[in-house]
C-alpha cells in the first residue's frame, strides 16, 4: 500500500491510499468513498481483497476531518465531498467508483455529474422523496449541549439504526456502554467522528431529491443492499434502480450495513464480475 497527499483545487489536503496494481496510485483503478464514522484504514481488508481479485488497484481516501486530511469547512454540503472525489479521480487516473452508506450518497450525487463509467453502491444513504429521516437530531443536540457525549453518541448510533444489535439496545443501556469504551480505539475514533457524521446527515437530507436526476447515472450502476440493513436504504434504492432501466439491484445475503468493512467473498465476487465489465 501507498500513501500520497494530493491538493485539491480549494486549497485542502486529502490522504489518499492505493492498494495493489503494484501500488501504483496511477491506473484504471477503483476509488472507494467511505461511510461515516469511520477512516479509510477501515476498508483496507476489502481494498486489498478487491484488489487482488481485480487484479487493479484499489484507491481509499480519508475524506476531510479525517486522518491526514484537511478539516470539514463550516460552511459544508455534499458538493465538498463530490469536489473531493474528482480530484481523486483525476489524481489516479480512475473513472469506476464505490460508495458506501454515506458515501454512496456522495458517489451516486457525483455521478450525475463526474466521469464515472462503473458505479456500485452499498447501502447508499441518500434520500429520495424524504427516505432519511433524522428526527432523531434535536435530542442528539440536547444531549452535546449539556456536555453528555455518551448520551449523543448513543443517539447517534440508535438513529439511522445501522450498528446492528447497538441500535435496538435502550438508550440508557447504549450510553453506558459508550462510557465503559471511551478509551478504546474504536471509542475514542466514534468520539472524534461524531460531529462530522451528523453534519454528512444533514447534508444528505438537505440534498434530498425525486427520484427522475438519477436517470443522469452512468449506465452501468450496481445498487447493493444488504439483507439485515434498515428498510429506509431500500426504499430509496428501489425508487433509484425504478428509474434506472439499465442499473442492476440485489441483495446481500446474511449481511447487514456493515458488509463492506466485512469484506465477504460473495460482495468481492460480485464486484470484481461488475467492474471487469
């Protein structure tokens, strides 16, 4: 693996990361777009598993307010992140892209737009027609308000509802647990995410949109969804893949919104089909 920072056209630094294709960071590779509350060293066993099942390389980047990467403007909306993944499109010469979660909202957006020839998405985020819904937000505000970090990173993580069995347990109980794991790695990185992650939630919800601009989607499009993840991804994803006549959608067995990080042979499988084309 490679690490470069490259300079986007405002001025920001992003860390950029290729795997395989022998490290090259220039190439017809893939460029992945990261959810939220995570880093891009979260995706490395799926880069390094698609990597070598493609035989290309594989480009992770920690969007802004992560890693090596420059801070979220105060001002942001999803078109920080859509500039962001043309410059790192343009940078390794890649036009195939993967978003998850939030950042399938990111690539699907981008898409209408940027040079992109395969796009596939996990679990998009993106709202269509109102399907994310963050009514969730203003007790989320109360609690960072009054200083309770572990009461807001519990709402946090109980409100989109895609951390698994931590989103059905009750909120007193998901507090708690934040508080015994607030100096663990993956609590201290939930921690520093979290005020990124609700402003990405509010980006999305004020980029809701119909369905009908997604007919500006290459025409080779992947909708993935998996089994176990909340209904509301595939609500939208539905309604997309409705407009689409030439996207393909399906299903990921036995694997809820965390498939990607978990790298299963059947996604990889089916993703190295798709963008060997």
């Amino acid at each position: 693996m490679t690490q470069e920072m490259i300079t986007t056209a405002d001025g920001a630094t992003i860390e950029v990361f290729t795997t395989g294709g022998n490290a090259s960071p220039h190439g017809s590779g893939v460029v992945i777009v990261a959810t939220s509350m995570v880093t891009a060293s979260d995706y490395t066993r799926f880069a390094q598993r698609l990597s070598a099942e493609l035989g290309r390389p594989v480009h992770t980047f920690n969007r802004r307010g992560r890693g090596g990467s420059s801070p979220q403007p105060e001002d942001y909306t999803l078109d920080v992140d859509i500039r962001d993944l043309d410059a790192v499109m343009r940078h390794t010469s890649s036009s195939d892209v993967f978003g998850h979660s939030f950042g399938g909202a990111v690539a699907l957006h981008a898409a209408r737009h940027l040079p992109v020839e395969r796009l596939a998405v996990y679990d998009p985020a993106v709202s269509v027609n109102h399907s994310v819904r963050a009514d969730w937000i203003p007790e989320y505000e109360r609690a960072m308000a009054a200083g309770d970090y572990d009461r807001g990173l519990a709402v946090l993580l109980k409100g989109p509802e895609t951390g698994g069995p931590f989103s059905r347990m009750p909120l007193s109980m998901l507090t708690l647990a934040n508080r015994l794991t607030a100096g663990t790695p993956m609590g201290k990185q939930m921690r520093e995410l979290m005020h990124a992650g609700v402003r990405e939630i509010k980006a999305i919800i004020a980029a809701d949109m119909p369905a009908e601009p997604f007919l500006a989607l290459p025409l080779e499009t992947l909708i993935v969804v998996g089994e176990k993840s909340p209904a509301y991804f595939g609500v939208a994803c539905g309604q997309i893949h409705d407009v689409l006549s030439g996207s393909s959608y399906t299903i990921l067995p036995g694997f809820g919104h965390d498939g990607p990080i978990r790298a299963p042979e059947k996604l990889i499988s089916e993703l190295a089909e798709f963008y060997s084309g």
